[in-house]
C-alpha cells in the first residue's frame, strides 16, 4: 500500500497570505503537484494536522480542492491550529474526510485528536486512550499505523519538545500492548524525525511550508525546502518510508 504524507500547511482564508515571509498557499500547491509527478497513485493521502493557521472554513475548502487534484483519497487529523469540529462539519464526504480510522488491506490506519483547545501543545485524554485500546484489541489481525499530530517523543529541541504530546506516557503504555502496531507518524515538529521504539517505527514529517531548525534551545527557522513523506505499508507488516524535498518558488533561493 502507497501512502502519501502532508503535514503543516498552514493555510489561510486569503490564498495570498504569507508566514515567516512564505505564501503557504503556493507552497502547499507546489509540494502537492511535486508528488503528484514523482509518485505513482498512492492509495491513501493522509493530512497530519495545522492545515489551516487561521482555523477559516476557506482554508480547509481550498486545502480539499488542491489535495483533490492528486486523485486518491484523503484522511485529516488536527492539529494546534486547527478547528476539529469544523473540520469534521466540513469534510465529511468529498476528497477528504475526517474520521479516526481507515482499513486498508492488511493494515488499519488510526488517526487521533491531540488538538487541545487554544493550547500549543497536545493531549490525548483517557476517553481517547482507552478507545483506542479497544480498537487495538479488537483489531489485533491487522497491522496498524498510528497518526497523530503531535510528537509522542523528544525530538531534541527544547522549545518544541515543552509543547509536544502531554500523556505521551499513556499512548506508549496503551501501544507497547499491542504488538501489531508498527509504526507511529506525526508531523507538527516541521522537520524529519526517524526513530524507533520497542520495534515501532517513528516518522516526523516536514511541512510544506517553512521549516524548524533541529535541536535548538529556542525557535529558529531552517532555510531547508519544504517536503512531504511516502509510505509502503507491506503486507506482512514492513514500512518502507522516505523524505522528498521540493523547491519551490518561495524557497528556491
């Protein structure tokens, strides 16, 4: 199974507005064309939250119709920026949807809510945790992919790591249960993380916009070119993965 990630679009009701000095629109239009001349048809699109900056309903109905044009269907979660209720109002049906959990083939993708309401940070909460632990019990002959938006680990920098998963204690104690579960995907930290815990694959993701410098003390942009990620999920559990970079006009010096 192919799946394509995207994470931090940071998109807003005027296409022309820009952040940190980068038109978040146009950015996200040429990561997205980008993957679609590089990439054969992935079976699964997976939005991994701060989609919109701005939380506008304008913001998610142009999103849907650039991710629209990759012509496979798409998965949203959210993140610090976004608005769950509206996106869940927005997307129900069309391009993308917003839901907490996909099949495909062998493997189920679950996507969680860390959005913690005018809160950089995130939490899953209990109600969440032991939902998704019964999911896990009751679909133990699936593989599993986990999203989230937020970084259930340290990924070195201290600014970041203060506003990163708060109960990422709990989801490990809720993961390390279930031994069909191969890889956790995130995005949020706006450059690239790969790990491993306890034999489960760790990726974070860079936006497609500006990026942030790794192991810093304090925020600081990275002039790195934004990127999105590829998946293939095996059928016996394997996760082949990779980064591509994409300059666009806003980066390419």
């Amino acid at each position: 199974m192919r799946l394509l990630q995207f994470t931090d679009t940071h998109l807003y009701a005027q296409p022309e507005h820009s952040l940190y000095g980068l038109n978040t629109d146009r950015t996200c239009r040429q990561v997205l064309a980008a993957a679609r001349q590089a990439q054969r048809v992935a079976d699964l699109v997976l939005l991994t939250g701060d989609l919109v900056h701005d939380a506008s309903p304008q913001g998610y109905q142009r999103l849907a119709a650039h991710v629209a044009q990759l012509g496979s269907p798409a998965l949203a979660l959210a993140g610090n920026h976004d608005e769950p209720a509206l996106m869940a109002r927005l997307w129900r049906d069309g391009p993308v949807s917003y839901r907490p959990e996909q099949a495909l083939g062998s493997w189920r993708i679950v996507l969680l809510n860390s959005h913690v309401p005018g809160r950089d940070h995130g939490r899953l909460g209990g109600e969440q945790l032991a939902a998704m632990d019964e999911g896990l019990a009751a679909h133990s002959h699936r593989y599993t992919l986990v999203c989230i938006h937020h970084h259930p680990v340290p990924v070195g920098s201290a600014w970041m790591d203060a506003i990163g998963l708060q109960d990422a204690d709990e989801l490990w104690g809720v993961l390390n249960r279930h031994r069909q579960v191969r890889g956790v995907l995130w995005g949020h930290v706006h450059q690239t993380y790969d790990g491993e815990h306890n034999g489960i694959r760790l990726m974070g993701t860079p936006s497609t916009c500006m990026q942030f410098k790794p192991r810093c003390t304090e925020f600081e942009l990275d002039p790195l070119p934004p990127g999105y990620r590829w998946l293939e999920l095996g059928p016996h559990g394997s996760i082949e993965t990779g980064i591509v970079r994409v300059r666009t006009d806003e980066t390419a010096g």
